[in-house]
C-alpha cells in the first residue's frame, strides 16, 4: 500500500505522523511511504532521515494526497486538506469532529474513510490512541498554569508551591481520568494544594491510593464545581466523553466570581471546551482574559513538545498503522472491532453516534454502509 505524510499546516504544529522508524517498520513490510518535505522537520527529523530508510519525500502536499491510498497525520485535517482528499482514501488522523461541522462536512464530501485515533478503543474500554496525548496535556497543563500564574504573565503571582508561612496555591481539577491525572501529577509535585473533582466513587477511591491521600477527592455537583472553582488559583478542564462535545461544567457566572490574575486551562478544547468562556487558540496567542481571569485554551497543546509527542504517539499508532496498510481499511475494521470504533466517516455518512448526535447529523452505522 502506498502510504502518505503530509506536513501539518495548523497553526504551531510540529509533530509528524509517522516517524522515520515507523516508516521503515511499514516500508520493510512491502509498503511504499512517501512524505512530504520538511514534514517531520519541526520534530527533529530530517528529509534525509526518511530517505535513508527508502521513503520518498514527495515536493508538496498535493502529491502526497494525490499518490497514497492510506493518509496518516497527527491533527484534523484544515479544509484545503479535506479538498485533497478522494474517494477510496482511508485517513487516520486525530478529528475530534464533534466540535468542527465543517472539518465534518468536508469530509463528509471527500467521500474518504476517515478513521479518529480519539474514538480508537481497546479491551479495557480504554482509549490507546488518545492516552499518549491526554497524558502529555494533562502535564502540561499544570506546567503552563504554573506559567501564567507569574504576574509578568497577567497572573495573580502565585507560586503554586507556595513557601513555609505562605499557603500552597490552590489547583481544582476537573475529571479523575488520564489527562486529570497527569495534570495533577505534576502539580502535587509542584507542591500544590490539589482538588479532584470527579463523578466516579471507584475512580476516586483509586486516585486517592493512587496519590497516596496527597490530593484531595470531591463528588462532582454543580455546588461542588462552583465552590472550588472560586477558590482556585489554577482551574483545569480535564473531562472527557469519548467522541462527544464536552460538557460546559464552569459558567460564565462561575468565571465571574474568581479572583484576578486566576488561571484556566482548558484540556477539552478538542471538543468544544468544558467551559462556557472558552474559546480555541493557539501557541501563538495561547491566552486571552474573561473577566481579568487568564484562558489558556490552545487546542494542540502537545504540539509544543512535539519530539516527545510524536514519538509517544508513534508507539500508539502504528500497530494499527500496520493493520490498515496490510489489510486495508474494510478488512481491518472488519476483524478488529477497536479499530472500526475508529470510524467516523465512511462513505459520505457519519458513522460515530456520539458525533452525529452533537452535530445533529444522520447517524449511520458502519455495518449499514459496509
């Protein structure tokens, strides 16, 4: 199979979808990659890296998308990508669809089978292709918050570790899953006063093992959101519905009330945000003030540390990489049901019901069209 990697055009984005190792993993296979120049150059990895391992490197995106079968990239494709791609084209790629008709739309048009890395699932119930990234995010988030608390950022100039005499900055977290553990790993470690505020009683129980009673466990009611939200130096969204817009746990009115120089970061943003201010930005401009609060809502934030997020992410996909390239994407998705809840996109219809339902799309089974 003829497998393509375009460079990714959003906005700050670094990473690449296959790395030179995976590329050479597929290309001893029997399969031909070809990669567009300068594609994993903001990670690291040169042209001459990927022709060392028998790639071609294509001169532009146009004949990457024109000469593979098999697309994989890193980020939901921008429209001028959608307008690319064709009928018979299998992409694999992040699309978090439920907060872009008209990425949906595009798609939709292209006639393409368009398989998410985000709705990807395994025997766990888990989500493998996403963990990487939410692991990376979540880590992140305490990072950067820790950041813009500085008041030469527009922060109130909290050291979320705090000093003897002087209390801890105050961090609430929103969700007990991958990304909300990961953000508030590093902020115990930053030596923050952390709240998890989370709606799973066993997830609870384990985050406090986990965390060996160092974070603190709250049952998640609008009251309680409201209180700790108020209270916080540092606010992260971290909840997630596998596939759906995420939902609008922080008011505007709760916004209103915390003090000045607070910060928010929104993990969510993928899928709309999980708080009513947010809005998409970009490691460009990552931030903007709501009410003297600072919103930092940068929709790839794992972009940003793009050498060890491609390579995490690497690890993740390419068993299923392989997959799609040995059988193609009906054969694969046929014997391996984790990869077919993949499917977002199948063609011309919306096959994912969490995502057809937020856009208020036809649902259409994949087993219906197949």
């Amino acid at each position: 199979m003829r497998i393509g990697v375009p460079k990714e055009i959003k906005i700050h984005e670094y990473r690449v979808g296959l790395t030179p190792i995976a590329a050479q993993e597929l290309i001893t296979r029997g399969h031909e990659v070809i990669v567009e120049t300068h594609a994993g150059q903001g990670c690291g990895f040169s042209d001459d890296a990927y022709r060392l391992i028998g790639a071609h490197i294509a001169a532009s995106a146009g004949e990457v998308f024109e000469k593979a079968e098999l697309i994989v990239k890193v980020k939901e494709p921008q429209l001028e990508e959608c307008a690319m791609l064709s009928e018979g084209q299998t992409l694999f790629t992040y699309l978090h669809l439920a907060a872009d008709a008209p990425q949906a739309d595009g798609l939709i048009k292209s006639g393409a089978t368009a398989i998410a890395y985000e709705t990807v699932t395994d025997d766990q119930g888990g989500l493998p292709l996403l963990t990487p990234m939410s692991e990376i995010a979540g880590r992140m988030s305490s990072q950067v918050g820790a950041h813009f608390l500085q008041k030469a950022e527009g922060g109130a100039g909290v050291l979320l570790g705090g000093l003897p005499g002087v209390p801890r900055g105050r961090v609430t977290v929103l969700g007990g899953g991958v990304a909300g553990t990961n953000a508030a790993l590093i902020a115990v470690g930053l030596g923050a006063d952390v709240t998890i505020i989370e709606r799973s009683i066993p997830r609870m129980r384990a985050l406090e093992d986990e965390f060996d009673n160092r974070v603190r466990t709250i049952y998640s009611t609008q009251a309680a959101i409201e209180e700790h939200v108020h209270n916080a130096d540092l606010v992260i969204g971290a909840v997630l519905i596998p596939g759906a817009a995420a939902p609008k746990l922080v008011t505007r009115g709760m916004v209103r009330h915390m003090r000045r120089g607070s910060v928010m970061v929104d993990i969510a943003i993928d899928q709309g945000g999980c708080f009513e201010t947010s809005k998409p930005t970009s490691h460009a401009e990552p931030t903007y003030a709501v009410d003297d609060v600072i919103h930092y809502c940068v929709t790839n934030m794992p972009g940003a540390v793009a050498r060890t997020s491609t390579l995490g992410l690497n690890n993740a996909t390419l068993p299923f990489t392989i997959q799609l390239a040995e059988k193609g994407a009906e054969k694969a998705m046929s014997e391996n049901p984790h990869l077919a809840h993949g499917l977002n996109v199948y063609k011309g219809a919306i096959t994912h019901e969490a995502v057809a339902r937020d856009l208020g799309y036809d649902y259409t089974p994949y087993k219906a069209v197949a």
